[in-house]
C-alpha cells in the first residue's frame, strides 16, 4: 500500500480542525490555520503537526470518538511506519518536504476525542509510539488530499 494524505486540517483557533481538500504549507505552517495556545503550539519546529489514521482507526476499535482532525493534527496520513516517524526522520507530502521535529504533547482541548477524556491515552511518555508528531518545513509548496507521502533519508 502506498502512504497517502487522507485529511488535510485546518481551524481558526482549537480543534476539531476542519477538513479541507488542499492546503499551501508554508515554513510557518499550514496557510489558514490558527493555533490558540501559541506558547505549546506553532513556531517553525512545530509548523506542521501529523497524525495517523492507522492509529486513529486502532483507538476507534477501543471505543474512543476520535477521527481525524479531532486530535489538532493538520495532516492524517495513512500506510506510514508510524514508529519510523521519529526526531529526525524527513519525509516528503507531495512536493514538499518536512522534519519530524518531536512529539507532540496532548492536552486538555483534545479530551472529547477520547474515552474518559483521557487525553494521555496519545501521550508518547505514557504509551510509546502513539503520539502525533511535530514537523519542520524544509520546502514549501502545495499539498492536496490523496498526495502520496515518502519517507527520505534521516537529517
């Protein structure tokens, strides 16, 4: 199976980010997406959040109500080695080309995308290899629903 886009994400402040079928992704981030908690969210090292929809799916079977966007990620992708998705790891969408930067801690917004609103279920200190991810933009461009996703060399 090829890795592909699935959802592309976008708010103008919180969650659940909204679906859309393309998004510019620029070294700021996602073009119409807004963060409101700037200090833990946002900046050039964390410009792009992602998540998976292969884990999105397998926390659905446990019976929690998360789909994607509900987590504040800005891209779902599916068919990714999620634990090749690591500090480091460099990735292309499309034709642009991200970081993997670090995990992304949850917080309390994302609480009504999981049973008991137990946020840390995605928390990578508490259940390794289940958190979403944190990028950096290394090239720009345009990136659409359905874009094929490739992991590259490491940094």
């Amino acid at each position: 199976m090829t890795a592909r886009i699935v959802s592309l994400n976008r708010s103008s402040g919180g969650v659940p980010k909204r679906q859309v079928d393309e998004a510019l992704i620029t070294i700021d981030g996602v073009i119409g997406d807004q963060q409101s908690d700037r200090r833990h969210h946002g900046g050039p090292d964390r410009a792009v959040s992602l998540y998976s929809l292969d884990l999105i799916g397998q926390l659905q079977l446990e019976g929690h109500p998360i789909a994607p966007g509900t987590a504040g990620e800005n891209v779902t992708v599916a068919g990714v080695d999620w634990r090749a998705m690591r500090p480091g790891q460099r990735f292309a969408l499309g034709d642009t080309e991200l970081e993997v930067t670090g995990f992304a801690a949850p917080c309390t917004t994302i609480r009504a995308s999981f049973l008991d609103e137990d946020f840390t279920r995605i928390s990578e200190k508490v259940n390794p290899g289940w958190s979403r991810v944190y990028a950096r933009v290394l090239r720009e461009g345009t990136v659409r629903r359905g874009d094929e996703v490739r992991l590259l060399d490491w940094a």
